[in-house]
C-alpha cells in the first residue's frame, strides 16, 4: 500500500495570523509549516474506522527524529491501529502557556493540550476544558486498566472529570525537591544537599572554581518552603496563593506564612551575595529550559526529574551528572494534587473523540507506550536485560507527560539502587488530607485576579529576594489584603471543609 506523510502541524490561516501577532514559529523553534497536508490512505486493517485528525498543542521544540517518526513509523500505526491522524504543533516552552492561552480564547482547532494539574480549576473556569466523563465511559476503558480510575478523580471538579491527571507514579513531595549538577557538587567537595545553607554553599564554591556557570536555574521557593515551614502546609487552591496545614485543617495566606518569610530573606541573602541572576525573577518560568542549556546549577524538581532531564542537559554538558535531593529529609512527605501533569480536551476540539481515543491508544498496550515514548525498536531503542536503552539522542511524547507505573522502564546509566529508591518512594508517604481536592475559583474570579497583579508585581520580586524584604514587605501585604485575600482564604477554606465533610460522609 502506497503510504502518504502524516502532516506535522495543522495549517491554519487564523492560527497563521495569531502565532505571527505573538513571534514567528519558524523563528522559535516549532513546526512553521504543514508537511505534506494529504490525508492518509485507507488502513490495511479493515476493521479499523477512519477516526478522523486530531492537532495536538504540544510543548518544546521539535526535532529532526521526532519529526521523521510522527510523518513516517508513528503515522502509519496509529491510523493502522485506530484510524487516526495525528497533527502536531510544537511551540517552545517560554512561549507555551501564552500561546494556549491566546489559541484557545480565540477558538482555534485544539484537540489536545497539556498543563499542570495544579491549573485545572483556572482552565475549567476559562472554559478551555470540557467534561470528559463520556468520553472515558466509551473510549477510555483500556486507559482505566493502568491508570485507575482514583488517579483519573484527580481531575474531577464539581464532580466532574475536566481532565486527565497523566503521570502515575511517585508522587509524595512533589516540587519539593532539588535537582542539582551531581558533577559539580562532587567537584567542589560535597557529598550531599540537605539544608539551605548546603544550597548557599554550593552555589559559592561553584561561582569560585566554575566561572563559567550562571549560577542556580532556578531560586526553588517550594522546596526551601518545605525546610522552613514548622509542620506540613500543602499548596491548595489556585496557583500559591493559599496553603492547607495538614495539622489544623486551617487554609491561610501563604504569602502571609512565616515559612515564606524565612524563604524571601534566604533569597535576598543569596541575590545579595550574587548567586542569583536577575534572570530568575523576571524570566521565572525559564527555569527548565536554563537548566538544559548545561549551564546552571540547580532546579526545582519532583521524583526522577533528574532522568527526565538529563539527555537535554547533555547534549550542552556532555559531562554533565544529575542527581535530586529533598530538603529536610527527615521530614514527612505528602501525596496530594497540588502537583502533577494534566491533559485536557478544550472545547474548541473538532474531534474530541479522536482526542481520548489517542489517550487510550498510547495506554492500551506496554507495546503503543514504548513506540510512543522511544520510537522504534531496533532503531530508536532497543531492549537489553529489562532496561531501555536508546541507540540516538532524539526524544519522542515526553515520557513524564504519560508516565505509567505499569509500562516505566529504566535505562542502563540508572543503578539498581536508584530503581529502588525510586519505586519505593511513597512506601512511608501520608495521604494529605486535601487529596483530590479542586478549587472552583468562579466566587472569587475578579479577587484572584487582583490578587495575580499584586503577587506578580510585588511577591514575586520578594520571593526571589530581588528587593529588601525589611522595606517592602509589609506595603505588599497591605496591597494583598487590599485586593481580598481575607476573602479568598475563606472561599477555599469553605469549599475544603464541604469536601472533607463529603469524603467523611462516604
């Protein structure tokens, strides 16, 4: 059967205009033009019904490989396999979440997108993700084999299901760890990151012997929030605004938090001393994407963020090591969904149906999850004693988007001790007791906006110690409490007792 090229990007003449109004894709690194647009031919298998195309809104840049196996071995399959195209649209990471935002509000066509589980209550409220319930019902039962439906209530807001939470695996802790140049830590002669001051170290000695580096990637605000707060506060609501002690069941102000305060002067100490860039205040959603230029020292992570990362880090840094520690080891760590990765379906899709059958596809088989995560075996990757090891560079569907704890493989550099670790992580976790809880902001809209300005305009700056604590302080509180965060506060406050009196109730 003679074989037609998937297209890679969706071409669109309001799409055109829109990406041109906000930077050339061509110029950024994304997919500028469609590879050849035809439609592919009629599947050999029979029983297979045309599924129709879906444009997936994809993050990162694209690459020569990954572009080959998407027009080529990728495309072939899944219309094989279900009847589907599969269109692309790469758009870097600095650019990401503004596109999305600018795409989706004017509509575009938009089958599939990943965020931070985090975001959800704020997407639902936008209207850029519809119910999947349905959905999942008729197209999503080989999904439901791996990743189980209590996994799949994480994205549950007013009892029902806007979006697909991803990544299961190890949770507990999440973004309240560091990963750090193993390499250079070793090289200044330290073993270990534990504490803060360990931080403050490292980044000395490493201004001193490694001229050449810029410093820390990022100023880890949540992982120092963990080593400085007295007992475990959980990040609920939207954004940072509010955090739950998991003690009292009290929701407070986090900017308003003694652990905060403690994490915005060790932050000036470390921006007075020069070991933070002005970088990481005005550009602070860079921070991936400076620490895979091999040039930083740290960034925040969760549990195997260091694998995650460590092709890209290398292909800057080709001696470059990675390792991930948590501060204040000794303390508890908690699951909850105040982190995490989500794929939601916006109401713009033009086949919604397609979009979940995709999502089931790549879960339906350990087979569909390694060609979609490592491409082609015996090209991309091959299988050597149970561990995955890649014969190129490329990068195919990020493994951390669709991570599974049923289909996870490990490659040859990561040792046995570190796969323990690893899948025992959450032996000793304690279930936070905000677990599967959404925030719906739609009270509150026009107060959390507020808020955003003044957290943007003067906690930021504080959080990453670019201005005297001491001096301003207390006039951002003011603005905070201006804006009506007393107000906030209460709003998730309420709709967390409403949950826990609903979980006490079952």
């Amino acid at each position: 059967m003679k074989k037609k090229i998937c297209s890679m990007l969706l071409t669109m003449s309001i799409l055109a205009s829109t990406i041109a109004g906000c930077g050339s894709a061509a110029g950024s690194g994304s997919a500028a033009d469609s590879i050849d647009n035809e439609a592919v031919p009629a599947s050999d298998n029979a029983a297979v019904e045309d599924a129709g195309e879906i444009t997936i809104y994809y993050p990162g840049d694209e690459t020569e490989r990954f572009s080959e196996f998407l027009q080529n071995e990728f495309a072939e399959k899944i219309y094989n396999d279900i009847g589907l195209k599969v269109n692309m649209i790469f758009v870097p990471w600095d650019q990401y979440w503004t596109k999305k935002e600018i795409m989706l509000a004017a509509n575009e066509t938009v089958d599939l997108y990943w965020d931070g589980l985090a975001n959800l209550s704020l997407i639902v409220n936008k209207k850029q993700a519809q119910p999947l319930d349905e959905l999942i019902e008729e197209y999503g039962q080989d999904m439901l084999k791996v990743l189980p439906m209590s996994q799949v209530e994480g994205g549950l807001v007013d009892g029902q299901i806007y979006g697909i939470p991803s990544a299961y695996g190890p949770s507990s802790g999440i973004y309240q760890l560091v990963c750090v140049r193993e390499d250079i830590l070793e090289a200044v002669g330290m073993d270990k990151i534990e504490t803060p001051d360990d931080l403050m170290t490292f980044a000395e000695k490493a201004k001193e012997q490694f001229p050449e580096m810029n410093g820390p990637a990022d100023i880890i605000f949540k992982p120092l929030t963990r080593y400085f707060q007295d007992h475990q506060l959980t990040w609920i609501g939207t954004d940072v605004f509010t955090v739950l002690d998991e003690e009292t069941g009290k929701v407070s102000s986090y900017y308003e938090s003694d652990a905060f305060k403690k994490v915005a002067k060790f932050n000036e100490e470390m921006y007075r001393k020069g070991l933070y860039a002005d970088e990481l205040t005005t550009n602070y959603n860079e921070k991936d994407s400076r620490m895979q230029t091999g040039l930083y020292l740290w960034v925040e992570a969760s549990i195997g963020k260091d694998r995650e990362i460590i092709n890209a880090v290398q292909q800057n840094a080709p001696e470059a090591e990675l390792k991930t520690y948590i501060l204040a080891p000794e303390k508890d760590k908690y699951i909850s969904t105040s982190g995490g990765e989500v794929l939601c379906i916006p109401y713009s899709a033009a086949n919604k149906e397609g979009a979940m059958k995709f999502i089931n596809w790549i879960y339906s088989s350990p087979e569909n999850y390694r060609f979609a995560i490592y491409g082609v075996e015996g090209k991309d990757y091959q299988m050597v004693d149970g561990r995955v090891e890649k014969l190129t560079q490329e990068d195919f569907f990020y493994e951390w988007m669709f991570r599974n704890k049923n289909y996870q493989l490990f490659d040859q550099t990561v040792s046995d001790e570190y796969i323990e670790t690893y899948e025992h992580w959450d032996d000793d976790a304690k279930i936070s007791s905000a677990q599967g809880f959404i925030f719906n902001n739609e009270n509150v809209v026009e107060i959390e906006t507020a808020i955003t300005e003044v957290t943007a305009s003067d906690f930021a700056p504080l959080r990453s110690g670019f201005v005297s604590f001491d001096d301003h302080y207390d006039e951002a509180v003011a603005k905070l409490k201006a804006a009506g965060i007393d107000e906030y506060v209460a709003e998730v406050q309420r709709q967390y007792d409403e949950f826990r009196a609903s979980k006490e109730g079952k």
